[in-house]
C-alpha cells in the first residue's frame, strides 16, 4: 500500500499498478464493471494535473528566487489550472462533491480549449443513486496517498500503469472490451511490420485508447533513437466519446504532444483532410470493428473522397469499408498499412468478393497473415492481419506472401497470447519474404485470380505433416493391440452369425 508518506517518492510500477486498481474496486458494486473506466480514468487524469502543475510551480518558483509573480506566468506550465480546479480544492469538498468534481473539469477545459475541451467525457459525477458523497470522498482520498506529477511518475511509470488499466478494464469486461482494446502484443507486431520513422505521420482511424499510436512512438524510440520530431505527427479517431477522451489522456499521460484525436464516425464523417481531398499518412494502422452493421452504407454511393472505388461492401459488414478508407488515407509512394479483420473477409463473395478482386488487381496487398484463435476480446474467433503498400518492392510486385500463424501463440486461462518469440518468428517470415514449408507461402497474383481472387489461407499454405517416428518395441506393441482387436472382432462376428443362423 503506498501511503501519504511515501507519495513524494519515485513507487515501482507495480506499486502504482496495485493502487489504481484498487480505485476501480472502491467503485465495485455501485457501478457496474464496463462503466470503472468512465470514472476512474478521469479521477486519475485530474490528480496528474493537478500534481504537475504544482511541481511545475515550485520548480519555477525556485528557479526565480521566489518570485510569485514570475511563478505565474503561463509559459511555465504545460496547462492551466485555474485554482479552484485544482485537487486540494477538490479533495475539501465534503457535500455535492461530484458537482465540485465535474465544475473542476470543465474548468480546466475551458482554460486549455486548444488541448483539454472535453477530455474528461460526459461522465455523470452528480449521480448521487451511484456515486454518493461518501463513495466519491473514498475515491478521491485513495488518490490523494499517491503523487501522479512529473518526478514521481519516472520513466514513464505512470503512462505504463495507465496501460495496464486499460488492460485490467479489459479483462474485466471481455466482450465489450473489443471495442476500445487491442492486445498490445498484436499492436507490436504490426507495428513492426510497418516500421514507423522520426518525421513520419501515423494514423489510426479506428484508434480506441491509442495503443496503436503509443505502439508507434515506442517502436521510434527502441529502433530510431529519437520520437521527438514524430510530435504532432499522431492523428486518430474514434467514435465512441469515453474511448475517445481515455486515448487522448493516454497519449499525455505517455508525454506524446501535439496529437490529433478526433471524435467522430469515420466511415461517414472523416476528420482529416488535405484541401478538399482525404488527408494522407506515412503509415496507416487500425483494428477496427470486426464485420460492422450499420456503417454507414447510406452515404457511400456518393462518398465525395472516392472512397467507394472498389465498390460498396454489403449494409451489414463494413470490413472493406474500413479497408478502402484506409487505402485512400495511404501517402502516396511512402503510404502502408496494416488491418486487422475476420478470416471471413478473405474469402466471402458477393459484394465483397467484387471488392477484393478490384483492390488485388491494383496490386497494393502484399501479406496475408492469419493468426491464431482467441487472442482478441469479444471473439474467441481467429483473425488475419493484411498489409498494403502504395510503392511494393521490385521482387514484391505481383506477389503476396500468404502466412499461416495459427499456431503461433500461448494458450492462456481467458486468451491466448502472441509472446515475443511469436512475434520475432511471424515477423521474420514476413520480412523475408520467402515460401516457408508448412507456414508461408509466396504467392502470385494470377494465381490467386486462378481461384476467383480468394485469399482462403488452406488454399495456398499446406499444414506440415509431421512423421511419425515410433521404436520397434513401440510398433511391436501397436501391431500385438491391433492383432488383439482383430481377433475379438472375429469372435463377435462368429457369435453374431451363429445367433443369427447364417453359421453352424
């Protein structure tokens, strides 16, 4: 448990993790377990504030000798915190807290429109049927035993711990968790695949908490040494306004700076734009929504970004949907992306089929990489991964290596899991690019038109059969059994014909 006393001090990570997720357990009971993080997130992100922005000023006050009114100027901190919105004001209310609550937050929106303006959502503090007084002064003193600013939350504990809250919420809701949740593991390799450089922009149109954009700035920092010119280079969006105020927080409390998330549907309502056109991105990465209804079919035919240029995929399975906007919002020549989508969008016909065959002729698909089972939430289903690139690589042109990694995983009690050497594995077969017996396969495209452009994975990768290897006395028991089972099958025949009268 870590105490007042020990908030000034750096905790470990496992510490922070420990104590946030007891916040979610004083909610237990009152608020029903999908709705922790509507209220948790919040709470944690005002005390960070609030905490930063006090060491922020006892930084400046010491680096002026003292000075209060140089303390004060705005240039010293990186928001605002109008005074009353601050945690100690908060922490002395003792009746209508969750109004105080909710007035500090739109205080401090309305104080950093350009950054903060409605990150703390739309939860309902002054509920008092399911946040009393009592209930919310727990929670808010729970927090007050920890210090979330700068100096404590070193090495990016803090931002860490956050991510294991989105994981714990995850966990705890399963089904609903597909929405807003990607396991980080698939992220990685995608991620990797992709290969984000300092300078480049990355977009996710179907962003959830962020984790694909946080993917991206930790594959900059472990492989190109530098994330700072990747600052305001992030964009997403996302649809659903508590998913999309938690990626906005995630990606400040991860210290990312000058990102772009924007609330909002996608498919009829993009936010980015460049002139009159779709704006355009270096890499392009989503697991968007497995085979969405009502997705907005009813403005495609018209779709003024000619987004529709392959066709319109059928009312009740947006999956090529999400593909086509993605391939419009590739840059030109540098553009990729990686998708995540059902099995089934490899091979049904129809509508889709038509699509499918039109975006594989233009030659952008360059792998095909099926996954294992039960690794994402609210499916216990196997999903595929596709990459495209505007600009394939010469000896890549007109070919799509098709990978079989179903087998790459580690079962685990809720969900399987990719571990790093799964990773390592499917991402070496991808990058090398080479017919691997069993597992990977280097497919031509008039070979794939030979089978009506379907992308049914068994149709190109063939599992590996495995001999089998037994000892002498291992085959000499096996052929005694067999010799054994054959003659009491005799017998029973011999019985059954002798009842029968067909033998004396």
């Amino acid at each position: 448990m870590i105490t007042q006393s020990d908030s000034v001090k750096p905790f470990t990570l496992s510490e922070l993790e420990s104590h946030l997720w007891e916040a979610a357990n004083i909610l237990r009971g009152p608020v029903d377990a999908a709705d922790f993080k509507t209220y948790v997130f919040p709470l944690l992100f005002l005390k960070s504030l609030s905490d930063t922005y006090e060491e922020e000023y006892q930084a400046a006050l010491k680096e002026s000798g003292g000075d209060v009114e140089f303390a004060q100027f705005t240039q010293n901190y990186r928001f605002k915190i109008p005074e009353s919105a601050r945690w100690t004001d908060v922490r002395s209310v003792t009746s209508n807290v969750g109004q105080a609550l909710q007035k500090a937050m739109r205080s401090i929106e309305k104080a950093n429109p350009s950054t903060l303006y409605g990150i703390f959502g739309d939860a309902q503090w002054t509920n008092k049927e399911r946040l009393s007084d009592s209930l919310l002064r727990d929670l808010i003193e729970h927090f007050s035993c920890i210090n979330l600013g700068n100096q404590s939350a070193q090495d990016d504990t803090l931002g860490q711990s956050y991510e294991y809250l989105i994981k714990k919420f995850a966990d705890s809701t399963n089904k609903k968790a597909g929405e807003f949740y990607t396991p980080r593991p698939v992220v990685r390799l995608m991620v990797n695949i992709l290969d984000p450089k300092e300078g480049e922009t990355i977009y996710d149109p179907a962003c959830g908490t962020g984790g694909m954009l946080l993917g991206a700035i930790r594959h900059i920092k472990e492989h190109h040494g530098d994330d700072r010119r990747l600052w305001g280079k992030l964009f997403g969006q996302e649809k659903n306004l508590t998913t999309h105020t938690i990626a906005r927080m995630n990606l400040i409390l991860h210290n990312a700076a000058d990102f772009q998330i924007v609330h909002g549907d996608v498919l009829r309502h993009p936010a980015f734009f460049s002139g009159d056109n779709l704006a355009t991105f270096n890499c392009v990465i989503a697991n968007p929504p497995f085979s969405l209804e009502n997705w907005g079919e009813e403005v495609w035919p018209n779709d003024s970004f000619g987004r529709n240029f392959a066709g319109i995929p059928p009312s009740k399975r947006g999956d090529y949907a999400w593909v086509q906007h993605m391939i419009r919002s590739m840059a030109p020549n540098t553009g990729r992306m990686a998708v995540v989508l059902p099995h089934g969008a490899l091979f049904r016909m129809g509508k889709e089929g038509n699509i499918r065959q039109k975006i594989l002729d233009m030659d952008l698909l360059e792998a095909v990489i099926g996954l294992g089972p039960n690794l994402f939430y609210g499916t216990g289903l196997a999903a595929c991964v596709l990459v495209f690139r505007q600009r394939k690589a010469i000896d890549r042109k007109n070919k799509i290596i098709i990978i079989d990694a179903s087998k790459e995983f580690k079962i685990g009690r809720a969900h399987n899991e990719l571990q790093p050497e799964h990773i390592e594995r499917i991402y070496g077969w991808y990058r090398n690019f080479k017919d691997v017996e069993g597992v990977a396969r280097v497919v031509r495209l008039e070979e794939i038109a030979a089978n009506n452009y379907n992308l049914n994975i068994p149709r190109y990768v063939e599992p590996k059969v495995e001999p089998e290897t037994i000892t002498v006395e291992e085959a000499m028991q096996q052929l005694q059994t067999s010799a054994m089972a054959a003659f009491a099958a005799e017998d029973r025949l011999i019985t059954i014909l002798q009842r029968e009268g067909l033998l004396e």
